[in-house]
C-alpha cells in the first residue's frame, strides 16, 4: 500500500507586515477560521468568507412552531367542539405578527450584505 503524496504540492510565499499579519488573525477570529493557511487558500480563491449569526433565524424557527402548535391546538378543538374560540384566534394573530416581524428583520439584515 503506497502513501499518495498531497495533492497540494506547490508552495506560494508571501510577505506581510506585523499589523498585517494581526489584521489576518483578528479576521480569522470574526470568521471562526483557526487555521491560516486553509483561511488564506479560501480567501485567494474566492475573496471572501461569509459568516453567518442565525440566532435570528433560529427566533423565527422558534416562532414558526408556536404559531404551528397553536393552529393544531385550535384545529383539534374546532374538530371536537366544532366551535373556535375568539381568544385563540386572537393568540395565533399576535404570535403571527411577531413570526412576520421577525422574518422583515431577517431580511432588512440580509438586504445589507454587499458582495
């Protein structure tokens, strides 16, 4: 069984200053990249590194269930009672209304990324 030899063998050298090679560390650190060699390889071939907080998105899963569980819950009842509650119409409307704010503020976010 033979060792195949990397695929990567050319080696290109560069030169940088001391704040630059900070600059590097400090955008590694922003993209959660801790080896540098696979950040710069990204970096020469595509320009850019995209890092994505989706603690926002997450909100709105969190959301999107609440407004699923309460429609089920509503559903279920208005099969059973054959009767719906204006109460709970009125809880699926707010929950609803925060689950569309939440999706304006993902996407007013998203409209600011320039590529």
């Amino acid at each position: 069984m033979s060792i195949q030899k990397s695929k990567r063998d050319i080696e290109i050298k560069i030169r940088i200053s001391e704040a630059e090679k900070e600059l590097i560390a400090e955008k590694m650190a922003l993209a959660n990249i801790r080896n540098r060699e696979a950040y710069l390889r990204k970096m020469a071939l595509d320009g850019y590194v995209v890092r994505l907080d989706l603690a926002d998105v997450r909100r709105m899963c969190y959301l999107l269930d609440t407004v699923a569980n309460n429609l089920n819950q509503i559903a279920r009842r208005a099969n059973e009672t054959r009767s719906i509650y204006q109460s709970d119409i009125q809880d699926l409307r707010e929950h609803y209304g925060h689950l569309m704010e939440q999706a304006d503020e993902i996407l007013r976010t998203l409209s600011k990324i320039k590529v």
